[in-house]
C-alpha cells in the first residue's frame, strides 16, 4: 500500500504540474504598449494585444515581447568624410517607434542594428557634399535628410522614425587648433574695428561739439557787437538830442573843436593828416571870444593883431608850414574859404 500511495502521489504531483504548465502557456497576460506575435505550427498566426488572451498550449508559440512605445538609441561616433577630405567623427541620437510587430519581427532580423548602419551609410552620402564648415552650421540640414531617408528605409520593417540628431561632430585635433585660432583671429579684428569704430565716433562727437561751440562763441560776438553798437548809437543820439536842446554857443564848440584837432596827429602811425578849411573859421570864432571887436575883419595872415594898450599879438597862421627837405625853406601856404590843405609832420 504503501508503494502504491507513493505511485499516486507523484502522480498527482505530475499531473498538477502538467496543469500549471498548461495553464501557464494558454492564458497570456500583455501589458499596455507592448504586443506579442503568435506562430501556430511554425507559421504566423496572430498578435497579442494588451490584455489577457488565451492560446492553444503545445500548438500555438508566444514569440518574444515587442515594445511598442517610443525608443531612443544613441549610435557611436562614424567616421565619415566631407567634401573637403576632412574626417569627422558624428555621435547621432534616433528616436524611433515600431507600428506593426508582424514587420518588426518578419520582416528584420535586428532592426536596430539596421538602423545603426543605415544612420552611418545615409551620414556618409549627405556629409560627402559638404564642407566642414558647412558641416558644422548645417546640422538641421542634416537632421532633416537622415530623417527622410531613414523613415522610408524603416518603413516596410514597421518602424517610424520620429527624429534623428546629431549629437556630437568631432573634427581631429590639427583642425580644432585651427579653428580655434580662426576664431580668435576673428573676434580680435572685430575688437579693433569696434575700437576703431569708437574712435571715429568720439572724434566727430567732438569735432561736432567744438563746432557748436565756435558757433555759440561767434553768435554772442555778433550779439554783443551789435548790442554795443546800438548802445553807442544811443549814446549818440542821447548825446546829439541833449547838446540840440541846450543851445551851446557857436564859440563853445569852436573851443571844442580846436582841442579835438590835437587827436587826429596822436598814434605811433600816424605821420600824415588832413586839417578841413573850417579851421579858419574856427580861429576866428576863438579870436573873438578871446577879445576881438564884432564886426572888425581879422588881419591878414602873417600880419601882427594890434591889441589896446599899445601891444602886438602874433597872429596864428592859418595854415601850418611844409618843411622841405631838400631846400630846408619855409614855405607859408594861404588857402581860401573852403579850401583844404595837407602838411606833412615830424
């Protein structure tokens, strides 16, 4: 009996466990944005959504869990060669998303290396027709043609590709060096046209400024000079307007007038001068202010003026005398009413 319960034991174990396995390979549980492909007697038979789904154990195979959400896979750097002959090594990041797990799986054996090697060959195609600097500036340009092509090659494996970037471009070591020396070349030329720049501004700033001022400057002259000229007009006429309404005596201003004549000869330069005809006139006026009758004609030039008491007083010339140099005579000159005459001095 008891060979016998041991028999039905393992049994019974056995057939718990054939029943666990059973159940294990007909109920299926697919989690959210995943799928399974399901092959039935080795030919494809259907995919597993998300959810429970059941099979045919011993019959129906579960093939391997495809994710069906976005992925992100970064390449290592390719060498690729621009059109320049410059070899650059290109880092790429792709982003992609598998749309059809039958083509994923059947139609591919790895399409991530796939896509590997087609991210390098479509680098090496589109970088062959650019220069590094164009390489280096161009990465939209870049991205954009990877893209293109990449989600047409992808295409009938099930796969769509979302974005293609580059991440990394590295140029050998002689090329960064020359670069960089461009670069600093570049920003020192633009730091002397700036101070240049700055330069020229500060000088027509101040070419300006000075214009203004000497502008300013000759503006008050000219203000000034007229203000100064009305004033003396003023003056002037105050003057005029004041000696008109006083009504001085004619022998007042041939006093006047005799000790202004004095003036004209004052001055280093001044060795030559014109005294008008009125002089006589003037003597006249003086002659008689100082005691001459009214009435009684003056004596002759170089004549003596009898005075009472019995003395002489010498009359003064009516005109001055030119001394010539060459001779060294005298000359006396009388001059009409009216007439001018000129003597050279000293």
């Amino acid at each position: 009996m008891t060979d016998i319960a041991i028999a039905v034991l393992v049994a019974v174990i056995a057939g718990v466990i054939v029943l666990g396995v059973t159940v294990l390979r007909t109920v299926w549980i697919i989690p959210q944005a995943r799928a399974r492909n399901v092959e039935r007697l080795g030919r494809y038979h259907r995919t597993l959504a998300p959810g429970i789904s059941f099979v045919v154990p011993f019959v129906d195979r579960v093939k391997p869990l495809i994710d069906l959400r976005e992925q992100v896979v970064a390449f290592r750097g390719q060498p690729v060669i621009s059109e320049d002959n410059v070899v650059v090594h290109i880092d790429t990041v792709l982003f992609f998303q598998v749309t059809d797990p039958r083509a994923a799986d059947y139609e591919i054996v790895d399409y991530i290396k796939a896509i590997e090697q087609l991210t390098a060959t479509t680098l090496r195609n589109v970088l062959g027709t650019l220069d590094l600097e164009a390489t280096l500036t161009s990465r939209d340009r870049i991205n954009t043609a990877l893209r293109g092509v990449l989600d047409d090659a992808s295409g009938k494996w099930g796969i769509r590709v979302t974005r293609v970037e580059i991440k990394a471009i590295e140029p050998p070591s002689s090329i960064k060096d020359a670069m960089e020396k461009q670069m600093r070349a570049e920003r020192e030329k633009r730091a002397a046209i700036l101070t240049a720049e700055g330069s020229r501004q500060s000088k027509i700033l101040t070419a300006e400024g000075e214009k203004q001022s000497t502008i300013l400057r000759a503006e008050g002259s000219r203000r000034a000079a007229i203000l100064e000229a009305q004033g003396q007009a003023t003056a002037i006429e105050q003057v005029f307007s004041a000696v008109h309404a006083a009504d001085p005596d004619p022998k007042l201003l041939a006093y006047q007038y005799l000790q202004t004549l004095p003036k004209i000869a004052q001055g280093e330069g001044n060795s030559f001068f014109v005294i008008p005809s009125e002089l006589t006139s003037a003597l006249r006026t003086v002659s008689q202010a100082f005691g001459a009758h009214d009435g009684a004609e003056p004596p002759e030039p170089g004549h003596d003026e009898a005075r009472p008491g019995g003395r002489t007083v010498p009359r003064e010339p009516a005109a001055l005398v030119d001394e010539d140099e060459d001779d060294g005579g005298a000359a006396p000159y009388d001059l009409a009413p009216g007439q001018e005459w000129s003597a050279r001095t000293g």
